[in-house]
C-alpha cells in the first residue's frame, strides 16, 4: 500500500521491464509492468517482406483462421483450435519472451535498451 499513489498503491517493476512505452512513467505508477525493455535490431537479417495490400474482406473459412492473421517472424503459424495458434520457430529463432504465441526471432535480433 502506498498512500500517497493516485490509487493507494504502485508497481515496482523489475529489471528488464516497463509500464508503457514511454521513458517518463512517473505518473503510471499504477499500471503493471508488463512491457519489455528491449529493441528489435533488423541490421543482421534481410528486411521483412511488405504487408500485403488490405482488400475488402469476402466472406470465407480462412477469415477465422488465426494463421491468417498472424505474424510468426521466423516461423510457422500453427492452428490450435478454432480461434488460437503458435508460433513454431525455425532453427536459431526463439519466441519474443518465451511465449509461444509472440513471433521468432534469431538471437541477432534482441537485445537490451
């Protein structure tokens, strides 16, 4: 409890970590500190394809895909079940943070703010 925080309390967060993504969290206290400090550096990897023109969307099956939606990086989208998915990372590529959801990245990639 901390009574001088806009709402009684605030989040200390660990190294690594931020409540936004702004440098001044001051005023956030409150927020938890659920944002990676760290960057993505592209320089060591060919530059990632263009995203694909958005057209009006028809009414077909692979509109409910989740792999139709998803971004793996350096990887493969697998369907789990009807509305979720994985990232499978290829060989040298990790999931961002361990969480098979988020896309792969080779180690090249991330590093420390």
């Amino acid at each position: 409890m901390d009574s001088g925080s806009l709402f009684g309390f605030s989040c200390e967060c660990d190294n690594g970590w931020k409540r936004t993504p702004f440098d001044n969290e001051t005023n956030f206290e409150f927020l938890p500190c659920i944002i990676p400090n760290c960057s993505l550096n592209y320089s060591c990897m060919p530059a990632a394809p263009p995203a694909p023109a958005m057209a009006p969307m028809p009414l077909n099956p692979s509109n409910f895909d989740p792999c139709y939606w998803i971004y793996c990086g350096e990887g493969t989208c697998t369907k789990n079940s009807t509305y979720s998915h994985t990232c499978q990372c290829d060989s040298g590529s990790y999931n961002l943070l361990s969480i098979p959801v988020f896309p792969c990245y080779s180690n090249c990639k991330t590093s420390k703010l």
